[in-house]
C-alpha cells in the first residue's frame, strides 16, 4: 500500500521568492507526522501545496498513490484531503453549517444534502464532541471550540489525509491537548505543523523538520530532535528527557547564552 | 444518540419555515408592488383598470380598457415597473457576489468603479453630441463604459495572472475616480439643458423606460441568478477563507473571474438602463443575511426577491412625493441607504465589542 502522503521534490515560489527548493516529505497510512521548523521556514508552504491553495513550481504531491496536482480534480483531490485551517475573522455562519460544508466535495451539483452526508456530519460533531454546539453561531464560540468545528468540518468529508497548519495556535494548554488528541483519536493519517516540541514529541509518530526551504530530518521524534539539530535548526539549547507523567520526549528549551553551569535560580 | 438528525430551528431570525413564508410573502409583494406602480404616476389607473388592460394585452381576456388607460399602463408604466423590479434585483445579485468576492460587507457592486464607467460614458454621449454615440441610445452606450471599465479594473487588480481582491478593489477605486472626473469635465462644458439630463440619468431614473429596455436586462438578471444559485456552495465556502475553500475543491482563481464577470455584468445592464441607483446593492444583502443567516442559497432569492420589491416601491414614492414631477431614484434610495449604513456600522462595533 502507498504511503498516504507523498512529496517529493517540492518547489515553491512565492511572488520571485523561493520559498521551498525540494522538500521531501511522507506520511505512511495511519501515522501522524508532524512538521516542524522555524517561522518561516516554509511550512505552510508545503502544506497548502497538499491541499492545493498554492501550485508547486516542480515536484511531486501524492496522496494515497495520485498525484494531487496532475491526476485529480480540485474536487477529486479535497475528496483525499481535509485540512483545518485558520478562520478569517468572524463567520456568521452555524457550527452545522460549517460542519456541512464540509461535504462539499461530495455533493452533486445544486448540492441538497443526502442522508449519508447528514449522519457523516452527526459523527463528526459527536467525534470531537461539539454536537451541543451545532445551532450556534460560530462568532459565539470560543477559540478551542472553533478548532474543534474546524476539525470536524475536516473529518466530515472522511478524507485519507488531514492536513493540520498549526491548529494550537493562540489555545489554552488543555485546548491543545485536546485537539491534538483528537486528531490522533480519528485514526486518519495526518501532518501537522507545530511550533511545540513538546506536543510534536507527546502526539507525533513521526516528525520531519524544514530549514532553508529543505527537510533537514526525518524520523522518530526522539531521534530527529537532538540537542545538535535543535540548536542548529531552533537557535536554541535543549535537554531531553522522559517526560515523569507520560513517559513521552520532554524538551527543556533555553537560549543558547545560557550555561549549563548555571544554577537555577 | 440517532444517526441522522432531522433539521432543527437554526440560531437564525427565520428558520426554513419562515424563510419559506417570507419567499411567498416577497413573490405576493412584488406582484402587489407592481400592480399598485402601474397604477400610480401623474395619471392615476384604478386598480381595475390595471388588471384589465394587463389580461388583455397578456392573455387576451376581455375587452379591456379606452386606448389612453392602454397606452399608459402597456407602453410606460407597466414596462418601468418591470424594468425597477429587474434593475433592484440585478444590483441586489450584484452586491451579494461583491460582497462574498471581497470578503467585506461594505463592498456594493460600484466599487469596481463599473458605474462611473457608464455614467462618464453616457454623459458623453449626452454632452459632446456625437450623433452616432447617441444614435446608438445611451443604454448601449453606458453599457460599452461599463464594459471598458471593467476590463481595465480587472487587468489591473490582478497579481501573477490572478485576481487579488484588495489590489481589484483598489483598481476599481481608482479607474472610478479617473471616470468622475471624465464625467465631471464633460458636465462643464455641458449647456443647462445638457446638464439636466445628466445629472437626472446619474442619479438614477427609470422615466422613460421602454419595453426595448427589458429583454437584455431581464435575460442577464435571470441568467446570473441561475449561475449563482448553481454555485452557492461555493460562495459559502470562500466565506471560509481562500485556503479552505481551495482544500474543499473550489478552482479559486477561476471561480473569482466568474464572480466578477457576472457581477459586472448585472450592475452594467442596471447601470445602462437606469443609470446610478446607489446603496440597494449594499443594503438588500444586509437585510437578506440579517433575516435568514449568511447561507447563500437563501440569500440569494430573498435577495432577488427583497431588491426587485423595494425598487419598485421606490421608484413609486418617487412618483408620488412630488407629483407631477419627478425625484431620481437614487436619492431616494440614499436616503433610505445612508442611515441604513450608519446603523450597519454601530451595530458591527457593538458585536465586536460585546
């Protein structure tokens, strides 16, 4: 079986700017990958690149075995991919509206909703739990609740891939958890790009990390992010260790000035 | 819990029921409205009159009325009336796109500067009395400043072959400035005379409608409405950012060049037939959204159907508050529009800063 995402040789340009010169990148079924990198870094890049908001220079975006920009339709291809992205400002719309939205990719033309897209958008609310929410507006909500509609909008088209660009921004720390647990409880294979080293280390499979337009490292998280890459890719010093409640990698960051003799204060 | 849940009353002022009533309420209105328009102006027609001249001339029923009654309800009113319904519903259609196109709920259908087009365009053919421009009629001629207008807006606001919203905003802006100013030099150099036309036809009249003016407009109208409720998936979506809706399958540059051909188009027929009618095109949208959420496959027909109604009924107070004469429409309609926008705007700062 194929991996469930592909990406090889990626170029993107941005206005002149090259913003991503050949990444590689691969999601094997059922995994989830987390891409990290500094800002910058070119992350979002290639991430709208899967789920085509932005069309590569050259390379290649496979999901599932097709190439997402040479073999499908937009259409085919949101069919393969979901991705959760930011809201743009207030959206009078309602949670089930938003949720129903979501099947768009599977609806026919004047696009009446079937009774299979109805008891879809019934199990996405009830998997991450916002079936409460569903005739409220979404300006009413609050910021986890509102990434939680968007996962769910995600999750609604039973896409073979979900693609993630920084979901926990601007969340409390039980917001984060939550949604990312989610994700993971969905089962569905995903990439998510995160700024956390810790979440990467605590939901993440796998992780790849993007530097100057390039994936630098790939691998399990433990093994990808040593002291040495983190340093060099983060500007910052870092010490691993298990974290004593999950037994998970835990990173302790400080700037690169400080020394290790240092007592703590 | 169920696997299929039935549809519940939605966080809306009107549920589906109600959104359905309100339909059948507008439809009933707009045949009202328009009854009552034909039967009013500087000679009034009963009611009566009206019904039977229109099941003669349409169905060939009865005897109908003496020829003046005819004339007047067939060959002016009946046609003005039409036309005020089309032209309310085309600006409302035109203002839903512009406003999901932009992604701003203060866009109307003038910002692409399409309007100052067709007003620098009319007026010349009014002013400079070039026999063949004005041989052409000044619809087809403000239609043609429209046109041009909006293939220079949109070959300037696009960025790497694609329209970018802001940048065509900008554009419209600008080129609409550079065409009042066209039309501003052209009524200096106007005779009084002249300039009474002008500014009549700029600030928005259906005086003087025939029913050659109804077919094209009537046939865009129809037709984008058609093309847009096909597609009102897809506005929904782009109301979820660019991203989103490119990741749920819309060709994004492509559907954009749609919206604005078509939203152009409506408001150049409008603007051609009966000249610059302001604030419907940001006002009826509003109302549509306020009444049954910003769902565009229902905003889309109360819109049709809530613009076409308030023209008419406009464009019959403008017939009656100065009896015999005439008011343009569009003071009328900025009366109405201003303080409707001034309302918008202090409701809009109350939510943000509830």
């Amino acid at each position: 079986m194929s991996d469930a995402l592909v990406v090889e040789g990626l170029t993107v340009h941005l206005g002149d700017r090259a913003v991503l010169g050949g990444a590689d990148l691969h999601v094997p079924q059922g995994a989830v990958v987390g891409l990290l990198g500094g800002n910058g870094s070119g992350k979002s890049s290639l991430l709208r690149a899967v789920y085509r908001a932005v069309r590569p220079e050259a390379g290649v975006v496979a999901v599932d075995g097709a190439d997402v920009w040479r073999e499908l339709s937009a259409r085919a291809a949101a069919r393969r991919t979901a991705a959760v992205t930011q809201m743009p400002g207030p959206l009078e719309l309602s949670v089930r509206e938003v949720v129903e939205l979501g099947r768009a990719p599977h609806a026919s033309g004047w696009g009446g909703l079937s009774d299979a897209d109805r008891s879809a958008v019934a199990r996405a609310v009830d998997s991450v739990g916002i079936a409460h929410l569903v005739d409220r507006r979404c300006t009413t909500l609050s910021g986890g609740e509102r990434q939680r509609v968007l996962l769910a909008r995600a999750l609604v088209g039973e896409p073979r891939l979900l693609v993630l660009d920084e979901p926990t921004n601007h969340l409390d720390v039980a917001a984060q958890h939550d949604l990312l647990g989610l994700v993971r409880a969905s089962g569905t294979s995903a990439v998510v790009a995160l700024h956390d080293l810790d979440l990467a280390g605590a939901y993440c499979d796998l992780v790849h990390v993007l530097a100057g337009g390039r994936v630098v490292a790939r691998g399990p998280v433990v093994d990808v992010l040593t002291p040495d890459l983190v340093r060099e890719v983060f500007g910052v010093a870092v010490h691993v260790d298990a974290h004593p409640l999950t037994g998970r990698p835990r990173f302790s960051t400080a700037p690169l000035t400080i020394t290790h003799q240092e007592e703590p204060r | 819990m169920s696997s299929v849940s039935r549809p519940r009353p939605g966080p809306y002022l009107l549920g589906p029921r109600g959104h359905a009533a309100l339909l059948a309420g507008c439809a009933v209105a707009g045949v009202a409205l328009v009854l009552v328009g034909v039967g009013t102006g500087a000679v009034p027609v009963p009611l009566g009159d009206v019904v039977a001249t229109l099941a003669r001339r349409v169905f060939g029923w009865g005897d109908g009325v003496d020829l003046a009654t005819d004339t007047i309800v067939w060959e002016y009113r009946f046609p003005r009336t039409l036309l005020a319904f089309v032209v309310g519903a085309g600006l409302s259609l035109a203002g839903v796109l512009m406003q999901a196109l932009v992604r701003n709920p203060l866009a109307d259908p003038y910002v692409l500067g399409v309007a100052s087009g067709a007003s620098a365009a009319a007026t010349a053919a009014m002013t400079l009395g070039i026999a063949a421009l004005a041989g052409l009629g000044i619809p087809v001629v403000a239609f043609a400043g429209a046109a041009a207008t909006m293939v220079a807006v949109l070959a300037l606001g696009r960025r790497n072959g694609r329209i970018d919203p802001p940048r065509m905003l900008l554009a419209g802006v600008a080129v609409g400035y550079l065409m009042a100013a066209v039309t501003s030099y052209l009524q200096l150099r106007a005779t009084p005379e002249e300039l009474a036309n002008v500014l009549f036809w700029i600030l928005g009249s259906l005086a003087g409608t025939s029913w050659s003016d109804l077919p094209v407009a009537t046939a865009v109208v129809l037709l984008a409405a058609v093309l847009v409720l096909y597609r009102a998936t897809a506005l929904d979506l782009l109301s979820l950012g660019d991203d989103a809706a490119s990741s749920l399958g819309v060709d994004l540059p492509r559907f954009r060049l749609e919206l604005v051909l078509v939203a152009a188009l409506c408001t150049g027929v409008a603007v051609a037939v009966a000249g610059g009618i302001g604030f419907v095109g940001l006002m009826i949208p509003h109302v549509a959204r306020l009444l049954v959420g910003p769902a565009h496959r229902r905003v889309v027909p109360l819109s049709l159907l809530l613009g076409g109604c308030y023209l008419v009924l406009v464009d019959i107070l403008c017939r009656v508050v100065r009896a015999p004469a005439e008011l343009p429409v569009g003071i009328v309609t900025a009366l109405v529009g201003a303080p409707f926008l001034i309302w918008l705007l202090r409701r809009d700062r109350g939510e943000v800063a509830g």
